[in-house]
C-alpha cells in the first residue's frame, strides 16, 4: 500500500509569503500547491476586515503580529489562514487516498 504524505514550508515574502504544500506518494512529489499570504496584495479587503473586526479581535492579531500597525496584524491573519488552508488540503490528500 503507498504512502502519502505532505509537507508544508513557508516562503519568502518575495513571491507572495505564505505557504508552499508539496504532496508526496513513497516520498516521490506528485503536486503541490501555493498559499499565499501577501498584505499588499488587496489592501482593501484588509480595510474592510480591519473594520469589522471587535476591539478584543483587534487586540489579538496585534499580538499575533507584534506590532500596532493594522496593515501588520492583516498579514498576520492572512499567514495564519494561509496555513489553515495548506494543512487542510494535505490532511484531504492522505484522507482522499485511504477511501479510494
């Protein structure tokens, strides 16, 4: 029976940050996939989550990102989500495998 496995590595703020997923079968790289988490990307839809968010909410991703600065907290919260989504889909890829 193969074996599945997956590895997720951040990148470099350069291209985007956030992260990269590589999925592997008996150690040989079948796919990967990028998540980006870049702050400057869309710097209106960070307006728009920094005004929804509550103070006791604000106050979290400030420290998330040790820092005071909104604009540092969105690239905190975009990293985060980021890496959610990155283990969610390598967690799929071996879960995928063993139903097949």
């Amino acid at each position: 029976m193969p074996k599945y496995t997956y590895r997720v590595s951040s990148r470099t703020a350069e291209p985007g940050g956030g992260y990269h997923l590589r999925l592997y079968m008996d150690g040989v790289e079948m796919g990967s996939g990028v998540y980006p988490a870049d702050p400057d990307a869309a710097p209106e839809e960070g307006i728009d989550w920094w005004n929804r968010l509550a103070e006791h909410e604000r106050a979290h991703w400030f420290a998330q990102a040790n820092s005071t600065r909104p604009v540092d907290a969105w690239g905190a919260f975009l990293r985060e989500q980021a890496h959610a989504d990155a283990l969610a889909e390598g967690w799929a890829w071996i879960t995928r495998r063993g139903k097949q």
